[in-house]
C-alpha cells in the first residue's frame, strides 16, 4: 500500500537528508521534485499544488529550533501538512471514526452506496463484521436490485457472519421499497442495533437513480450515507465522490482495494477535493481487512515511517537476539494478519513479496514457530548446546524432519550475528546492513533507499530502529 509514492517522495527529499543546512531555495526546488512526484502517483494538481505551498509557509513561519536538525524539522512539517490535508473533520463536524450511531436503543441505519465494481457488498459484510465485533446486532440490507449476483453475496456475507439478511423484493419493488420493509422487519424483530443497506452503484447520475436515492435518503433517515470508492481509480472516483456529495451530502468515504493502491492518488485528494472525511479502508479482499482511517498513520507510511519499536525490538536493538525474541516477534507480526500482507506493510518490502514467488510465507512461520515451541527455554535461550540428538527430538515434537531444524539452526545463527552486529551501530548503517538479510529469506536482499527521520521526544512516535 502506498510504495510508489513513499518512493517517490523520498526520492524527490533525498538530495536535503544529509546537508547540516539549507536554504529557502533549497526548500523551494525540493518540493516542487515533491509537487512533481504527486503528480505522478495520481494525486491532484490542485492538492500538490496546495500542499507544497503550505509546507513552503510553514517552513518559512516555523520558528528554528536548536533541539531538532534541518532535516527534523522539514520533515516534521511534511508530516503535518499531509495530516492536515488529509484532516478527520466532516461537513457536520462528526468525527471521521465515528458512525454517529444511536445510543438510546433505537434503530441506527447506515446506508452504503458505491462506485461501480468498488466492493460495496462486501464492504458492508466488513463494516458489519466490524459492528458485530464490537458488540452491535446488526441486520444487512440486499437492496441493489441492479445486481442479481450483488443479493446472493448479501445473503452468503449473511451466512458467513451469521448476521440476518433481508432481501425479500417484489417485481416492481424500487430500492426504497425494499428498504422501507427491511426497517418494519428489523423493528418487528426487536434484536436489532443496526441496519446496513446496500444499495446500488452509479458510475453516471440518472433522473431515475437520483430519485430512488433521494426518496431512500429522506425516508430512511440513516445515521450516516457512506460512498465506496475503488482507491485504484484515483482521480476518476474522486470526480465521481464530489458530483454524489454535491446532489446528496454524504457523510464519509471508503476506500476500498488500498492493498493494491501504491499511489495514493485518492488518499490524498479525497477529503480536499469533495469535503468529506475518509472513514475506512479495505486493505484486502478478507472480511476482516478493514481498518479505521488514521491519517497520522497514513502521513507516516508516505513518509516511510514506521511505528516505534517493540519491547521485542528493543531487545533486538541492544543485540540480545534469541529465539524466545524471534518467537515473540513472529506472534506480533502474526497478530497484524497474513505474512504477505505484514511484508507489503513495510515501505520498500513490496519487491520481497515479488522475490517468495510461489512459497507461502505464512506456512513456514508455522513451521518455524513449531520448532521453536519443541525446544526446552534452555534450548531457546541457548540452541548451540542442540546437538545431534535434541535435534532428533525437537525435529519429532515439531513433525518435521532433522534437516528443517538444522536449517533454522544455521539461519538463526546467522541473524544473531547480524543483529548483534548491528546493536553498536546507526540508523543508517542498519538500514544498509539489513540488505544482508536477504540471504534468510525474510527480507527483499536490494532494498530501495528509503527516508530516514529521526524525531526527537516530542514527536508522538521513533522511527522503527530494526
């Protein structure tokens, strides 16, 4: 998500990471590189156009601050800016994670429609999975009577939740009629917090359409009209985003399909360009990669900034490498989804991907966790007392045979000398010897070059020294 424009802004700042000094032109030919590569990752004349100015402004009114580094500060501003820019606040003023949904028990609706092909249907079964989570009943609307197929994967979304469905429709029943008889339903049925409807696409407005929708809108009364975008249109459902919103003033927007998004084109644009706040972001097809929108987090990830490091980093990071902390880290990582889809999270990591090919990564951390699991602590602590027969045992334990416990062994080794090598050195001299890491089938072996900031204390987060 998002590499090629966390490349290509780093590429456009690298020329300044190093100086001790610059000046405003320094400033001013960085960002317009910085404008330049907005451009190119389908971002919005008008946002660069913008964003670059306000950072010009900001860099220019900031007061210098002995504590920080030209380059901290810069950076710092950037950050800032994109935050701003991609700002929480709505046209109501309600908080972007916020659905606004009823707290006196009576029914909440929200009501989803959605660019063509964008993954509406199944972002409500992620929005319900996500209500459902939390504690909310939930009731889900088949109401996009354009799509025959879009009811039938209501109904199995349905299923798989074991969330009710409604999808009862007559011949001549408009979106709306359905609707309206899905509210009586969930009312009657008394254990019901929330109704999702999905309702049908528009890629073009007509009179028809327009009125479906208006007379749904006005009767239904939903807490919150969310619009589904494809990420991967870019400026095209931004365009369509804001001629919706014009006619309909929806409350939200939902990225969809950001997994595959490494522009960031809508991200950028959306909020500046329609008015309206992203809520949510589908990073993969699964009904549980659906996350809440955090630009600061987002800022960070176009800035290639990862989050601060783990008790089990820290550990790391003094050169006490063991196999309880590699186990350790693996859970961590396992607890944030697929392996593949952990890796694509790094900046830079998405050429590793490319590079596993056909191999399943989560399925080798199962067998490594395995293993691991097998030895005694003193083992852990301690593998090179594993010798020919504790590997037969551990290789017994772990269902697997003596040579896969070797070959973990001899890779262990290796990333423990490597760490250990790396505790005494800098953040750049890590990020070069990292590259070496390539050879245990981890890590992409040629890495791109990547920004490397280093906030001081008051920032609210490090830069990941592993």
């Amino acid at each position: 998500m998002l590499e090629s424009l966390t490349q290509s802004l780093a590429d456009a700042l690298k020329p300044l990471r190093w100086q001790s000094r610059f000046t405003q032109k320094d400033i001013a030919d960085r960002l317009e590189a910085v404008r330049l590569a907005l451009l190119k990752e389908d971002v919005a004349d008008e946002v660069a156009r913008i964003l670059t100015d306000r950072i010009i402004d900001a860099t220019i009114c900031r007061q210098v601050r002995k504590s920080m580094d030209p380059w901290q500060q810069l950076l710092r501003v950037i950050y800032e800016e994109l935050f701003k820019m991609m700002g929480q606040i709505g046209m109501q003023g309600v908080d972007a994670q916020s659905l606004n949904l009823r707290t006196d028990g009576e029914l909440s609706i929200l009501l989803l429609c959605g660019h063509p092909e964008s993954g509406t249907t199944t972002t409500c079964g992620k929005l319900a999975l996500k209500l459902k989570n939390n504690g909310y009943r939930l009731m889900l609307v088949a109401a996009d009577l354009q799509n025959p197929a879009g009811v039938e994967r209501v109904q199995a979304i349905g299923s798989q939740l074991d969330v009710p469905v409604y999808c009862e429709a007559s011949r001549n029943d408009t979106v709306f009629d359905v609707c309206y008889k899905a509210r009586r339903a969930a009312r009657v049925a008394g254990n019901v917090d929330v109704l999702i409807l999905d309702t049908s696409g528009r890629q073009h407005m007509d009179s028809k359409w327009i009125s479906n929708f208006t007379r749904t809108k006005r009767h239904m009364r939903p807490r919150q009209v969310l619009y589904v975008c494809d990420a991967t249109t870019s400026q095209a459902g931004v365009d369509t985003a804001k001629i919706i919103h014009d006619y309909h003033k929806l409350d939200g927007v939902i990225l969809t399909k950001m997994d595959v998004d490494a522009h960031g084109g809508a991200l950028l644009s959306m909020k500046h360009m329609t008015g309206m706040p992203i809520k949510f972001l589908g990073v993969g097809e699964q009904l549980d990669q659906f996350q809440e929108f955090d630009p600061h987090r987002i800022a960070k990830r176009m800035l290639g900034i990862v989050e601060k490091p783990s008790a089990a980093g820290e550990t790391m990071r003094d050169g006490k490498f063991t196999l309880d902390t590699f186990l350790s880290t693996m859970k961590q990582m396992k607890k944030r989804g697929p392996m593949e889809e952990v890796m694509k999270m790094i900046p830079g990591m998405g050429a590793a991907v490319e590079a596993i090919g056909d191999m399943n990564p989560d399925d080798d951390m199962k067998q490594i966790e395995g293993i691991i699991q097998s030895m005694t602590p003193h083992e852990r602590s301690n593998p090179d007392v594993i010798d020919i027969s504790r590997r037969r045992r551990i290789a017994k334990g772990s269902g697997v045979d003596p040579a896969d416990v070797n070959k973990l062994l001899k890779d262990f080794g290796g990333m423990q000398g490597m760490m250990s090598k790396m505790a005494g050195m800098s953040i750049r001299e890590r990020m070069w010897e990292v590259k070496e890491l390539g050879e245990y089938r981890l890590f992409n072996p040629d890495p791109p070059d990547e920004i490397e900031p280093e906030f001081d204390d008051d920032v609210e987060d490090e830069m990941d020294d592993e």
